[in-house]
C-alpha cells in the first residue's frame, strides 16, 4: 500500500505543477533574452572578433611563411645549379690549361732530347775518331816492339841461333 501511495501522491504532484505552468512568459523573459543578446553581440565584438582577426593573421603569416621557405628553397636550388654549372666550367678551363701546358712541355722536352742527342752524337763521333786514331798509333808503334819482343825470345828460346 505504501507504494501505490507514493505513485498516487507523485501523480498528484505532476498535476498540480502542470497546472501551475513551469514558465510564465512575462516581461522578466523578455528582460533576459534582452539581456542574452546584448551580452553575446558584446562577447562577440570584444572577443571574438580580435580572437579570428589573429587567428586569420597567424594562419596567413604562416602561409606567408611557407611559401617564403618555399621560394628561399628554389633561389638556393638555382643558385647550387649555377655553382655547379661555374665549377664545371672552371674544372673544364683548368683541364685545358693542363692540357696544353703539358703539350708545350712535351714539345719544348722534344726540341731539348733532340738537340742533346745530336750535340752527343757529334761528341761520339769525334771522339770515336780519336781513338781509332790513338788505337792506329799504338799499334804501328806496337807492332814495331812486338817484331823485336819476338826476335828476343826466339833468341832466348833457340839460344842465340836465329
């Protein structure tokens, strides 16, 4: 009975507040939602406002940012092909130089290995007569001396008969 008390009494209740009306629509309502719209146009005009208006000009500075970065990245990418392009060109006129420097080098060693080579043939060949001609003198003046070393030692040998 205790529950069946209770349900009728929460019914009773119900009716009652139902009756009386949860929410009169008078002049406070009217004041309040004055009162709302006059605080959320000003929240709106003081805060929010400021609050996109920096947001916007972040995101734009880092919009900014990016495609700054972005075209630094591309000038340094053309700046390394032109580097590149120059060290080639150096590298190439350097070779060059080398190159023909050693042609020179090799042409001046030719005329200098040419000269030495004739200024010693000519050296050879004289001194190459000279000792023909020294090698002629000492052997008549040899042959001289072996005709008498070689009737000495058949003197020797035989005994003094020749």
């Amino acid at each position: 009975m205790g529950l069946s008390m209770s349900i009728i009494a929460a019914v009773e209740a119900k009716q009652s507040v139902l009756a009386a009306g949860m929410v009169d629509i008078d002049l406070s309502l009217v004041f309040m939602a004055a009162l709302f719209l006059t605080f959320a146009v000003l929240l709106h005009v003081l805060v929010m406002k400021p609050l996109l208006k920096a947001h916007e000009a972040r995101h734009a500075q880092m919009t900014g940012g990016v495609e700054g970065v972005g075209k630094i990245e591309l000038q340094i990418a053309e700046l390394r092909i032109q580097h590149d392009k120059g060290l080639a060109e150096a590298r190439q006129a350097a070779v060059a130089v080398r190159d023909a420097r050693r042609k020179e080098a090799q042409a001046e060693a030719q005329v200098i290995t040419a000269e030495a080579q004739a200024t010693h043939a000519a050296k050879l060949v004289a001194q190459k007569r000279e000792l023909d001609a020294a090698a002629q003198a000492v052997r008549a003046e040899l042959g001289g001396h072996a005709n008498a070393m070689a009737d000495a030692l058949t003197t020797k040998l035989l005994g003094g008969k020749a």
